[in-house]
C-alpha cells in the first residue's frame, strides 16, 4: 500500500509546478464562456492542510488540490463577499473511474483586473487521491458564482480634519433577475448613507511628506465598497498606497473602513473622494468540464469535438 500511495505521488507530483497563465487559459480556443464568464484551469498540485488543536500544530495527509480562474469583461466583475457556501464538481480520472467529488468554496475570492478583464481565482481540493496509473482527471459540474458590476460613484469634497462627514447617494437596482435589468443601477432617494473621515494626518515617509486617510463608509444599502479613489483638484486620480479593507455586511446595509497612503497635496484644506462599488446583482450557474493531467489542462482539438 505504501508503494502505490508512493507511485501515485510520484506521478502527480509533477503537476504542482504546473502554472498555466490566467490570460492563455481564459482566451485560448478551450475555454469555456457562460454568462460571459471564461472557465479555465491555473495550477494543481499536492499540498496538507495545517490546524492548532490544544496549542499543537496538526497536519493532515496530503491532498491534491487545484485553482482554476473565472474571467468576465468590465465593467462587470465578480462580486466579493458573496459565501456560495460548500460546493461540489464530479470528478473522473482517464480509466473512467468516478472519485469522491471535489470541493469548492467561493468565500471572499480574489480577483484582480486586467487589460479590460476581471479574473477570479478559486481553489478546490479533490475528495479522493487519483490511482497510480491516471494520466488525466475531469472536473465536471456547475458552480454559483456571484456577478456583480462596478460602480463609480460621484466625486465628494470633505474638509481634511478628523471627524467631517459627507452624505451620499449609493447605487441600487431595480431587484430583476433578467440581462435586460442585469446592469441597471439608479440612484436611491433620501439616502442616509455617509461617508467619514475617520482619521487625517501628515506623515512623512521616506523622505516624502505623506498623508494618512482612514475613510468610513455607511450605507443603507446591500452594496460592496471595492475602493476609495482620491483626487486633486483636477479631478486627476492621486497614487495611493493601501493599509487595509474591512468589510461589514448587515441585513440590507453595509459599513466598510479603508485606509489609504498618498502625497500631501499640498494646502490640505480639503479631501476629495471618489467611492468605487460592485454592484450585486446575482448568482448566475457556470458549467464546467475541465480536462487536466501532468502538463496542465488538456482540450480537445477543435476538430475532434463532438
């Protein structure tokens, strides 16, 4: 038994240096689109999960485990602290023979842009080792997957003193669920939602003068803060170094503080700030049929598709 589990290993421990670019999976001829969303396989390999019990580090024995990446065109983009919850794909290895499925969990993902794309990198870890022999396993199946839009909201001047407020109107839509209302947003009406500067301060860093800004957002509505923006007087977007997003979802409304790093503008008698959302719109079901093995994912010629 220590032999085969040993063999199996060794086979597939090859896949774990396996690293296929987010781009070339997402746009190659391969790639799965449904609901405009691009399917593909980033990396796999072995690797145990470690957990404290009783102030004692445990290990568990290795699984196999792997990433893929969703993409989608902006401005759409996936939202972020959606929790699907535990979901499953089927999986099969190149005998045919059915494993214990594997598992997802889509629980504040990251996502990064580029060039126009939104990409969503998942991970998963397979509910049962391939035999020693498998030369490729499928993943097949659906997944939730939250959408979401961003949002530009309007530009707002505070004073740059601790403490000042500002209240604002936040994006909302029209709760439909067809393409026709999926990009719809308007504006909501005697909105109570606000927008604190909860710390402003002058610091110098590296030899710059700097500025800290710990800005607060209150809103009266289900929406996800991506960022803040900060612009100067020309409405010109300031270079800004994060210090950290927290986030907090309650019923239909939402508080997130963001902390943010720039240069000092210069009179520092006012803060202007662009807040940048994804708006939820909904949970949308993304096939799956993914092929992969040693060399990283596998598909079918478009010939040889039947």
């Amino acid at each position: 038994m220590e032999m085969r589990k040993h063999g199996m290993i060794s086979n597939w421990l090859v896949l774990a240096a396996v690293a296929v670019s987010w781009v070339a999976v997402q746009t190659g001829s391969g790639a799965a689109v449904e609901n405009g969303v691009g399917v593909g396989m980033d990396n796999v390999g072995w690797g145990s999960d470690r957990r404290c019990r009783n102030g004692v580090w445990e290990e568990s024995a290795l699984k196999l485990k792997f990433c893929m990446v969703l993409s989608v065109s902006e401005p759409r983009c996936f939202g972020q602290y959606a929790d699907t919850g535990l979901q499953y794909l089927d999986v099969t290895d190149s005998s045919g023979r059915k494993l214990a499925p594997a598992e997802i969990r889509l629980s504040a993902p990251i996502q990064i842009a580029a060039d126009g794309m939104v990409y969503l990198r998942i991970s998963g870890t397979a509910g049962e080792a391939p035999g020693p022999d498998a030369s490729w396993l499928c993943l097949k199946g659906t997944l939730r997957v939250p959408l979401a839009r961003l949002v530009k909201g309007d530009v707002y001047e505070l004073l740059a003193e601790k403490g000042t407020e500002v209240y604002i109107d936040v994006p909302g839509s029209n709760g439909g669920e067809g393409e026709a209302s999926e990009d719809v947003v308007t504006a909501r009406t005697a909105s109570s939602s606000r927008i604190v500067l909860k710390e402003y301060k002058k610091i110098e860093y590296e030899g710059k003068k700097m500025v800290k800004a710990e800005i607060g957002l209150e809103a009266d509505a289900p929406i996800e803060l991506s960022a803040f923006q900060i612009l100067n007087d020309k409405n010109e977007v300031l270079e800004t170094m994060t210090g950290g997003m927290s986030y907090s979802p309650v019923e239909s409304s939402c508080r997130a503080d963001a902390t943010y790093f720039f240069e000092d503008p210069g009179d520092g008698k006012k803060l202007r700030i662009r807040p940048i959302y994804r708006a939820f719109r909904k949970l949308v079901k993304i096939p799956v049929d993914i092929k992969f093995g040693m060399r990283g994912e596998i598909r079918d010629e478009p010939q040889k598709r039947k």
